[in-house]
DNA sequence: TGCACTTTGGCAACACTGTTGTCAAAGTGG
DNA sequence: CCACTTTGACAACAGTGTTGCCAAAGTGCA
C-alpha cells in the first residue's frame, strides 16, 4: 500500500481517543449512568484526568449529570450520562427494491424513519435523486436536535469502504465504480460513510453485547457475513472480507454461479427454494461452526430476509450444530440468536457507521 | 469480558506508540537507514517531532546514523539506521520431540541457535529444565551484547497467549492447565511470552511483508493457521483462533477424530499418507481459496514438515487455486509461498513475540 | 563566480495533555 | 460527636507534539 507505517498520534489524537472511551461507557451504561471514579477505574485514567474530560464533554453538552448514587462510606458520588439528543446520524439502506432511512441519537435510539420503494437497477442519477429524497424528507419530518453527524450507508457489496465506491453488485453493473459515497456527500452537503449492508449490521453487534468477536450471517437472496474481530468490524484491505456464503462444504457438491462446486450459498438456498428449513439450518450450521472455530467467534447473530421470515428452526439450528462441536471441543458455548429489530439491524448499523468514531470503534 | 473499554492512553503510551512507529519504519528500512524528512512524512509528525523522537532513541543507543543521502535541492539529508545489536530476544520453539533456542538482534536476525531433542511427554519439571538448560546454554555461547528483553515461546496448541497456560495438547494431557509462562518466566528471571506456534510463524510475516492481511498453513502432524489480519496477528479471545484444519468441506466425508466428518485436516492427510501430494495440494487448495474469500488475505505462505519435505507442488496446487478464484471474482492475486527459512520460521517467529511491542506489532 | 533558492535539522517558546499535591465538601460508622 | 473515607475541584507540574525562527549546506541559474 502506501509503505505508511500507521499514523503518528499527536496530543489532539490523544485526548479524542481518551474523550471516545468515556463517552463509550457512558453509551453503554445507558439512562443509569456512571460515576467518575468508575470510569476512572474503568479507563484507566487518574480521577482527575478524568474530572477534565467529563467537564469538557459537559461543556459540549454531550453528557450531564443524573444524580447520585448511594455513598460507599464517602461523599456520594455524582453519575454521569450520555445525553442522547446531542448529537444525531442517519442511516440510509439501499436494497434492490427499497430505500430505508433512520435517523438516530447518540445512543444509537432510532428517533424517526422512512421508507419508500427504490429501483436499484435505474441510472445512477435517478436512483441517487431518489435516495437523496427520502434523506430531505426524514430530516423534514423530524428536525434533528442536535447536530447531525452524517449519513451512513449500507448498499450490497462489493464496495468499497475506504474510498466509498461500488464494485460490481450482482445484477447491477451500471454501479460498477460509481463514488457512491462522494455523490451522496455532495448532494446532501453531509459527511457520508459507505459500507456493505452485512458490516452495518456487524457493527450493531459490536454496541450491543460485550462480545469481542461476533459473525452477524446474513440469509437472503445471498448468504454473508459481517465479522467482528477484537472489538472491531473487520472489513479486510478491501473491504472484501466476509465472503461467507462462497465457501466449499461440499467437493463434490453441485456448481455455484461463483465457479467452484459446493458452495455453503449454493447448497443453503438450494435448501430453502425446496422449503426444507431444517436442512437450510444444517447447512448454514456447518458454514458457522467452520467460522466459529477458525475465528474464535463468541457470538453468532442471523439475519436477513429468509431468517426473518421464520427465525426459529435457523437459530436452533445453527445453535444446535455449534453447541456440539464446542462441547466435543470443550470450548466455552457460543450464543445464536436472531438479529434484535430484524428488519432494522442494517439501517441501524448503517447509522453508527457515523456514530463509531466518537466512541472509537468501527 | 472484564467490561472495560480498552485502555486509556496517557502520555508515555503516546511517547511509545511514536517511537515504536519510528522504530518499525527504521527497522524495515534496514541498512539504507531512512531521512528524518521521510520519516516525518510516513508518520504524519511534524519534522521537529520526529526529531526529538530520534535525539532520544539515539541516546538509547537503539539508532545511529547511516551517513548522509543526496541533496534533493538543499541540505542533504542524514540517514538513520537501527542499530540491530543493541537489543536481543530470545526465541524458544518447544515441539513434540525436539526443542529450539534462537538468539536474535532487533531486526529479527538470527545470532544463535541451538536445538536438542526433547519429550513433549515428559513430567513437566522435566521438561521445563530440559528447556530452560537450552535457552542457558545458547546464552552462553553467544553472549547478547545489548539488553536482553526476554523470551517468546511457541508451542503446539491449543493454549491461552494471554495468561501463558497450556490447555489440553492432543496427546499430552499432563500439560492441561500448566502455567507455562509464569513457570519459564521464574526460571530464567526474564519477560516471557507464549503463544502457538503457528502464531509465531504468522508474526513473521507481519515483518517480512507490506500485505496487510496473510495467512500461514501449517501442514505437519495436523493442519493449522495463523493469522494476520489488519497487520495484527489475529488470536481471538481465547487464542483459539486459527483452527483451519477442522473445517468441514465434504458434508459426507469421513469422520475426524474431532468428530465432525469430512474435516479438511483428515482429507488432507489422509492424501499425504497415501502419497499423493498433488490431491493433498488441491485439498488444501480449497481451504486456503474459503479462507482468502472470507478474510479478503493478501499473502499465504506454506510451511510445516509435510510442505517443506517437498514444497512445490504444495505451493503450485495452492497458488493455482486461489489464482482461478481470484480471476473468477476480478479480484487481485494473492502470493502464495513456502515461508522463508522454512524450519526457522517458527522459533524466529517465537524471538518476536518479544521484539514485536518495540515496533508496536503484536 | 556569485547569488537566490531550497531543504535539513536544531533551539526556544508555546499550547495542550494527563499527573501529582492539596484541600473542602459530604457522606458513613463506631 | 468524631474519626474516617470518598468525591471532586483547584493549582502547580512534567512531558508531549507544535510553531516560529535560524544557521548550515546543498542545488541551479544568471
């Protein structure tokens, strides 16, 4: 790549990273709130180091006090938390034949929506018109609040994350390397951030549970992956990575529109289009024990329109078929549930694609 | 986990992460050395910065300079160069009938190195001696002229790299639980860090190459990864990461001791031991091409006694699957190798579990 | 040959970070 | 009632990278 060695950090480097790490824990904590000398104890920092940071943020209005708690034999402390109406995000979801846009507050509460009927395959001028629309008239509807972040994205990949433009989609080549993100930035006078649907909902993940490293697998016209790794929605250099459905499970299985035989994808819709669910669960089981054990993930969620339509059978499964191999290996049990707020987890995560960096994750 | 949101950072973490990234950009440079102007311009510090960051790596007598460039208009430029030998790492590979001690300088170079043949299956106080006596006798054959800053250990899996406990080895169950670091680390009164010796391996290629993500497959008594992702060597929570052998690519293929059937590890040794190198190489083709379509890997590199015994045909086999997949998805080539130095490769990798906090890898 | 120009790299002053020392406020518990 | 603990602020401090300035040492054109 560029031969850069990571960037140096300066002292306004440090004092975002510090000021995102409280502000995370404060996200977290929720209504409830935290104390200083807990995130203190938390962070790392000293007391006072973070009596500075928490008056700083107070000054921005991103946190305020929420009373006191019980004292533990001292001077009750003072709880802090996050005010969610400070700041807000969109998120906006391009499918095949639907737009979807959120907006969101600082704590990721989605506060308005919208949708409306998209063609994906109509010129690119028209189809951005289209999505720039449904972003005027979310923000028409609900005035934001507080200042608005940005947009982020969620488009089928490929794509392209770092520099925001399409790859081929499937069906779609008019989109091949189209700057996406760089259109959309001009037209809405916003920052926009682009990313495949299956990170967005990744990285809903990665607020919702403690899990350090999650799989958010997605069932739908194809099968992928939004990978969570140390904490972090893992995209790969080129944001290429995820490509879960075009395993081979099967040598000798029947051929896949990729080129190989016996794709995980192949077998797995197979399944589905001859409504045997239970054999569609099977299948999509052995593709996430193979990720399990290969990444030591911890927390696997299901998604997509095939799994939301009738989640049980998929979630126990997969759970099933996971939990076995970690017993025989004797590997702590993984957790497999249904994405929360189904049909919302990518535009959601779309939103805190914005959200991320001020609590410095992504 | 614990709840924490990773750690603050205060000023000396931001004074080391500059001058490990300083460091690592010295170090890859070799002996040309690099001008503090381009220093300045691959870090994103201001030239003054990057001067007072070498002033004082140079009082530590970690750099030197390396004679002075060609003008490029105006004052010619000094070079700067790491200065390999003042500091040493310790490298120790223990496998199962054999161990390894290397000595290496800062930038990786092997200065010594003994083996001798050891009992994976001895009591551990046997073996540990049998180890530590090693590790003596290569310090005193070449004495380490700067600081020693400890001792990286590889060893079969699975273990945990975080607190350097051994858990169940596969065929070993006497070193279940045994705290492994600790024990070393009282012995020999140095640092020690332990982690699989596939992660070793990997960590070397995070130094060799620029690829961002890589991937080594260990073809020996079994088949295991190590992975590199985003420049890191990639563990998970509990260093279980890198189980590549036990994915499941024929649904109907025969049982592994695992208790899956058709894992990738028992087709492929089972072409091994039948002699047909050529299947074996196909077979491992195909994991390889699932794992580079997941991770979006830009390097693999081949290594363990069964590739190394005859590595041609391995790396043929392997390069030309991933290349057909490759120019299936338009995707760019991937390399595909037998790691350098080949027997080394892991106990060079062991020595830089140490080196790799100075150049903030890891 | 002379001179304008560029680049290097050090010194000093600076703005800002988190840290330490100190202290008042406000509780608990014997 | 009083000793003790905890909270959280203020002031002074050490140390970071940054900015402004300048001497040294080259290039390249007139």
């Amino acid at each position: 790549m560029s031969g850069a060695a990571g960037p140096g950090a300066n002292l306004t480097a440090l004092r975002s990273h510090n000021a995102a790490l409280v502000l995370r824990l404060l996200r977290d904590a929720g209504e409830d709130g935290v104390s200083r000398p807990e995130l203190a104890g938390r962070t790392g920092l000293t007391p006072q180091a973070v009596s500075k940071i928490t008056a700083r943020l107070r000054a921005e209005g991103l946190l305020a006090e929420a009373g006191q708690r019980a004292s533990t034999g001292g001077k009750p402390p003072t709880a802090l938390r996050l005010v969610p109406d400070a700041r807000h995000a969109i998120g906006l979801q391009l499918d095949r034949d639907e737009v979807t846009a959120v907006l969101v507050d600082l704590a990721g509460t989605s506060v308005a929506a919208r949708s409306a009927p998209f063609d994906f395959g109509a010129p690119a001028e028209e189809a951005l018109a289209a999505a720039t629309a449904e972003v005027r008239a979310l923000l028409a509807d609900a005035a934001a609040g507080g200042g608005l972040l940005g947009v982020g994205v969620a488009a089928p990949g490929p794509l392209d994350h770092g520099s925001g433009v399409l790859h081929r989609v499937t069906g779609f080549p008019q989109w091949d390397g189209f700057p996406l993100r760089d259109a959309l930035a001009d037209l809405l006078a916003l920052p926009v951030v682009l990313d495949k649907d299956t990170n967005a909902a990744a990285l809903g993940l990665v607020t919702a549970g403690t899990a350090e490293s999650a799989a958010y697998l997605h069932l739908g016209t194809g099968l992928g992956a939004g990978l969570v790794l140390g904490g972090d929605v893992y995209r790969g250099a080129r944001t290429d990575a995820g490509e879960f459905g075009h395993q081979v499970i099967q040598l000798d299985g029947p051929p896949c529109d990729c080129g190989n035989n016996g794709c995980l994808e192949a077998l797995c819709l197979a399944a589905v289009a001859r409504g045997d669910r239970t054999d569609a669960a099977r299948l999509l089981g052995i593709g996430a024990t193979n990720l399990v054990r290969l990444l030591d993930i911890d927390r696997v969620l299901l998604g997509g329109r095939m799994v939301l339509a009738d989640p049980e059978p998929y979630v126990r499964g997969v759970a099933t078929m996971i939990a076995e191999d970690s017993a025989r290996a004797s590997r702590p049990p993984v957790s497999v549930d249904v994405v929360e707020r189904g049909e919302r987890a990518v535009v959601e995560g779309a939103a805190r694609l914005v959200l991320a960096p001020l609590f410095a994750l992504g």
